[in-house]
C-alpha cells in the first residue's frame, strides 16, 4: 500500500485538481519541523517565512524530479538547509541581521562554558552540527532540539531505530569534542 | 556511581514557536497558485516566442526568394551621394591632374559605350594633337588598344 506522502507526491506531480490539497496536506505536516529548521540556522522570524516561501516554491517545481532514494524529508530537509545557508549569506552580506530569540540557554555548573553568553556557544554548536553528515545532523536536529521520538524519526527519514541510536551518539561524539576543541582555545 | 554531565547537558534547547496551521496552508495555497499561473505564463511566453520565431523565418525565406541580388548595392549610391555636388568640369580636371594616381582599369570602367559616344571621340582635338600627346606622355599604345579599344 502507498503511503499517503506518496500520494500526495503524486498527486502533485500531476498537477490535477487535488495537486493544491495534497500540498497543503504536505506542506501542513512538514511546514513547522522546516520552519524551526530554517529558524535555528537564520534566527530571524521574517527571514525564516521567506526561506519557507522559497523552500515551498522549490518543493512545488521539483518535486517531479524526486528520486526516492532518501526519504521525502530528507529531501525537504536539504532544500531547507541549503536555501536557509544561501539566504543566511546574501542578508548577512547587506546588513547586520537581528536575532529574534535566542536557541539555547547555558546551564551554569560548567566551567568553559559559564563564562560564554548564549549566542556565543551556540554559533559553535551551528558550526559543529554543519560539519556532520546529513543524515547524523538531521537526527540531531530532530532529538537534541526538539526531542523527538526515535519511531517517529525513523518514520520521516526512513531509516531503523537501531540505526538512528547509532547515529545520534556519533553525532554527539563529534559535537561534544568539537566543542571542547574550540572551547579550550 | 554518577555519569559525568557532558557539555551537551549543560546547554538548554530553546523552544522555538512556529506559525499556526493555517499560516502553512495559505502559503502552500498562493505558492500553488502562483507557480501554476507562473507556468502558463511560461507556455504562453513559449507558444508566442515560436509564432514569432516561424514568422520571421518565413519572411526572411521570402527575402531571399524574391529578393533580385543582380541589383547595384546601397553601397555604390552612397558612392555616387559623395559626389552629387561636384560638377563635371570639376571631376575631369582632378582626374586630368591626377591622371598618374589612376590605373587603367579604374579608368576604363566608367566608360561605358554611351559615354565613349557621347564624350570620348575627341571631336574638336585633331589626331596630330593625339598623336603627339601620347608620344609625350610614353603612353604605351598595345597596353591602350588592348583595354580600352580605341582605335
């Protein structure tokens, strides 16, 4: 049996009359998880809707030329992350962007890390999660920010539980020592 | 026995708000109906391009059908424009003046027969005169019989 995304994959492609309702529905259950996405690269709620505009028109165009070889948000995921970068660079060239809210808050009780403000550390921890592979960030992403459950994540990125255990304790590995690095200098 | 706090455990994850539903369904909606409106412009802009496209090919083939290429260029009325206030008298003394600047091709080819009729039989210049003009000048009379067949 399809699922219902590819349904709605189809649905879209053919660009009948349920090619608007099946994109809504798609664009309904992925929209918040790309938005908070796209937030904690740009942090600017205004630039956030625009990179979400752009992404959404990027999905519309493309969507025929989706391959299934990754799973459907991986593939959104992507054109999040990469569109998210792109704008990042363009507005930071023309002005000095303003940070809406910040992503994460220090616990104090560590040493390297009670003398640094919020903003500081997490601009490494953006630098750290970048330099992972795609799938180790995407489930970063997904676990470490919005603490999601390991059965829903293998549901969207179509990949074992087991497998996604692995990859978030790698993925925090590298963080962790990533930071450590930087933090020590 | 306590596990060690990582770095990671003393970093706190900020909830983010995110937009209502309705926010993501009216972009999903002008996004679809934008990019649609977008691609039939596109056709539209295609199917006009290559009307456009044929029409012009068609003209040009009946340019180049119809076209009589045998006729004198625009070129050679700009040449004869450059000259459209310089009288007669003034062109046959410049060209008597600079009569060694000119081969003889250059010479012979705006005689044509009208001209030769008209201008070129030297009616009032007896032919001792020519005789001995070309002799002054070492006009080479072979080289003139065979270009210009005056004699």
């Amino acid at each position: 049996m399809k699922s219902e995304e590819i349904i709605w994959v189809e649905q879209i492609v053919s660009g009948g009359t349920d090619a608007e309702k099946a994109f809504q529905a798609l664009s309904v259950k992925y929209g918040p998880r790309m938005y908070t996405q796209i937030f904690r690269i740009v942090q600017n709620e205004a630039i956030a809707k625009d990179v979400l505009q752009n992404v959404f028109i990027k999905i519309w165009k493309n969507l025929s030329s989706y391959k299934r070889e990754s799973s459907l948000y991986t593939w959104m995921y992507r054109i999040a992350h990469n569109e998210a970068l792109t704008m990042l660079a363009s507005e930071s060239k023309r002005k000095h962007l303003p940070i809406d809210n910040s992503i994460i808050q220090i616990i104090p009780g560590n040493q390297a890390l009670d003398s640094l403000e919020g903003e500081q550390v997490y601009q490494l921890l953006r630098e750290a999660i970048d330099s992972l592979p795609e799938k180790q960030a995407i489930v970063f992403e997904l676990k470490y920010f919005e603490n999601q459950k390991y059965g829903e994540i293998a549901q969207l990125t179509g990949t074992s539980e087991g497998a996604l255990k692995a990859s978030y304790h790698i993925a925090k590995q590298k963080i962790t020592t990533f930071l450590k690095a930087k933090l020590n200098h | 026995m306590k596990k060690e706090k990582d770095i990671l455990d003393h970093l706190q994850p900020e909830k983010i708000r995110t937009p209502s539903e309705s926010y993501f369904k009216t972009l999903a909606k002008k996004v679809s109906i934008e990019e649609r409106h977008s691609a039939f412009e596109n056709r539209r802009f295609i199917k006009i391009t290559g009307f456009a496209l044929a029409a012009a090919a068609v003209l040009f083939m009946a340019f180049v059908l119809f076209n009589d290429f045998s006729k004198p260029t625009k070129e050679l009325k700009v040449e004869k424009d450059l000259f459209y206030d310089v009288n007669d008298e003034e062109i046959y003394a410049y060209v008597d003046e600079h009569i060694d600047d000119f081969t003889i091709d250059e010479l012979s080819i705006p005689l044509s027969d009208e001209t030769m009729e008209e201008d070129f039989y030297f009616t009032d210049i007896s032919q001792d005169e020519i005789i001995s003009y070309i002799e002054a000048e070492n006009i080479d009379l072979d080289e003139l019989e065979d270009e210009l067949l005056i004699f």
